[in-house]
C-alpha cells in the first residue's frame, strides 16, 4: 500500500509538474547511501525482528537545522536538501515513509547501502552480521516499481515530460563496500580489486536510468575515506609512513581515487552512448580535501580538521563503544565549526560547500546550473 500511495501522488505530479514555474528542474530523485539517506534506514531497521539499533533516530543529529533528528546522518541538512531548494522543491522525505508525498520526486538512498550486492559481503564472510537489504540493485527495483505509474506511455502520450526536467543522483555509491572490506582486514590489492564491479554496477544503474526516460543524472563520487576520524581512529598506530600530510590515511585514499578515475573514465563512455543525456560528474574528493587544507578559511580550527564533532573523544573524537547519538558521546557546541560530524558522515555546514559547488563549480563536471535551461 505504501509504494501504491507513491504511485498515484507520482502519476499525479507527471501530469502537472512539468507546467511548473518554481525552478527548471520541477523533481528530484535520488538513490544512495548514508550521505543523502533522509530516514530509509531508520524505517528498515525499526522493521525488522527484532529491530536493527539505530543511532541517528536521536538528537543531537537535525540539532542545527530541524530541531529533531529526521533520518539523516548530519546535524541538519545534506547535501541533496541544498540542491533540493536552490530549484525551489522540498527536501525529499524517504521512499519507504508511508505518508510521504512523493509529488516533487523521492529520495530511494539508504544508509549501509553498497553498489555490490549484499549478499556478497556476508556469503565471502566480509561481513560478521545481517545487512539490510538496500543496494544500488535493490534501490533501482524501488524505482523501477514506480516508472509505470509515473510514465505510462501506453496510456498518456507524451509522458517522457515527467523526467525531462527531473535531476537524477546515483550515489554516492562504494564508500560501503570498499569500509566493509576494510573493515575485514583486506589488503589495498584486495580491496583495489572490487574496484571495476562497484563502478560497473554504477554506470549499469545510469544507463538503465536513462534508458528508461532520465535526461539529467548526477553520480557522486567518493570522498576521501582516509581523512575520516572513523578510519583513522580504527587503524591508528600504523607507520608514519602511510599518512600524508593531512594525516590521511594513504592506502584508503589511493582506493578513493582509483575509484573516481574508473568513474570518470565509465561516464565519459556513457557520454558517447547517450549524447542526448546530461551526465554530471560530482567530485565528492576534491571539495573535503580543499577545506582540510584550508580549514580556517571555513571556520575550522585546524586541531579539529580530522575531528569528528559529535563523538566520545580520542584523538579523532570517535569511539565505537560511543557513536554519535550513543550514551556517552556528545555534540560540540557548534557543528560549523568541524568538517565531520559523527565521524564517517559530514556536518550540514561542509554539506553546504560541496552543494554549491556542485551547483556551481568547481567540483562538478558540468556544473547542475551550466545545464540548466529557462
């Protein structure tokens, strides 16, 4: 019943949205992980039996921006929110909410979600507990239950309308399954390894996007994981030899990157295959790295540059035992001040920053507002 709601607000909305004056993209759609899941995750595991712990259904995450805790992993909004009202559209609610009005589009992203199958991770034993079932595969089913009753072409002639001024996002896709690996002890050369599969299943979810009727799709790519307090704190006590002079872990950013370029590389042939769609290249790296660099330019003191600011301390202000949102962890007075929030996830202030320069340049290839047409 809960995805049937959907469809009719859906089929409602491609009717009407394309007439709409608020800004050029009249919807939004988007599927994902942690970084841009506004609640998915906390409905899944509240489902289960028993429930899956959850720690970001509390305060102090939304303290800066909502004033309760929403679903999403920062101290208020993320990324997607900001681009979600420089259109003039509303901040969308989760998929699998079951009185959400869809109309505007829907956010599909759930926490934990990896571009490889789940069950990958736990039958190789990669993983020690149940996942949740919400990969990209499984996100992509999500939407793909909706297309006929968004665009029916059988039925409503010239309903391609309904996306041609709708914005896309595909991820960020890989930050969980190359942590999950990770996080098993796998080496570089192991983890380096997935590196084709996971972009594979990434350009395989766009093409099938738009194919499917998609003009405009913006696919992330990964952040440096090796700044993160959480990968930090979890492997600290290795040889000064494998930081760089951030104090980033060098291994786990060599995997990043080698990520971002097969990315690159995978869209750049999706590009030649499908002129007639607009294919953005959101650099998810490059923004952290510049703020790190250069952290008091945005208000960050640079003790507190890899220091997550809601945490139980350490070196990093990151303890398993105590996870944001855990007894015994607390928020800092004021989020902006940090680039990290919880230690894996970012503050809504850094969520800011990589928004804009989405929209705007420079970490964007091309630019969402280059693209846009009145």
């Amino acid at each position: 019943m809960k995805l049937i709601l959907a469809f009719s607000i859906l089929f409602l909305s491609c009717i009407h949205g394309a007439s709409s004056d608020s800004g050029f993209f009249t919807a939004m759609y988007s599927l994902g992980d942690s970084y841009i899941d506004a609640g998915n995750f906390v409905i899944m595991a509240a489902a289960l039996d028993p429930p899956f712990p959850s720690w970001h259904d509390r305060l102090p995450y939304g303290m800066t921006f909502f004033g309760h805790p929403t679903g999403r992993l920062s101290d208020g909004r993320n990324t997607i929110d900001f681009i979600a009202q420089e259109f003039g559209l509303p901040l969308l609610g989760p998929s699998l909410l079951n009185n959400y009005d869809a109309s505007k589009g829907v956010n599909f992203a759930v926490g934990g979600a990896p571009a490889i199958d789940v069950d990958y991770f736990e039958r190789n034993n990669i993983v020690q507990f149940k996942l949740l079932n919400n990969s990209l595969s499984v996100q992509l089913g999500w939407f793909e239950q909706l297309r006929p009753a968004i665009c029916n072409k059988t039925e409503i002639s010239g309903c391609g309308g309904c996306f041609s001024k709708a914005l896309f996002f595909v991820g960020e896709f890989g930050v969980n399954d190359y942590n999950f690996l990770w996080f098993a002890g796998k080496t570089e050369d192991e983890v380096m390894s997935h590196v084709p599969t996971v972009v594979q299943n990434i350009a395989t979810a766009v093409e099938g996007l738009i194919k499917g009727g998609a003009v405009y799709v913006v696919v992330p790519g990964n952040p440096p994981l090796g700044c993160s307090p959480t990968m930090l704190t979890s492997r600290s006590g290795l040889n000064t030899t494998e930081y760089d002079d951030m104090g980033c872990l060098i291994d786990v950013n060599r995997v990043a990157t080698h990520h971002n370029s097969r990315l690159r590389v995978a869209i750049v042939s999706l590009r030649g295959r499908y002129p007639r769609a607009t294919i953005i290249l959101a650099d998810f790296y490059s923004p952290i790295i510049m703020i790190l660099r250069n952290p008091s330019h945005y208000g960050v003191a640079e003790a507190d540059a890899l220091r997550a600011c809601c945490g139980a301390g350490g070196t990093y202000n990151w303890n398993g035992s105590a996870i944001c949102g855990m007894p015994g962890a607390t928020a800092c007075d004021n989020p902006s001040a940090f680039v990290n929030w919880d230690g894996v996830h970012y503050t809504e202030a850094t969520n800011g920053y990589i928004a804009d320069w989405w929209l705007h340049g420079p970490f964007a290839d091309p630019p969402i507002m280059s693209v846009v047409r009145y």
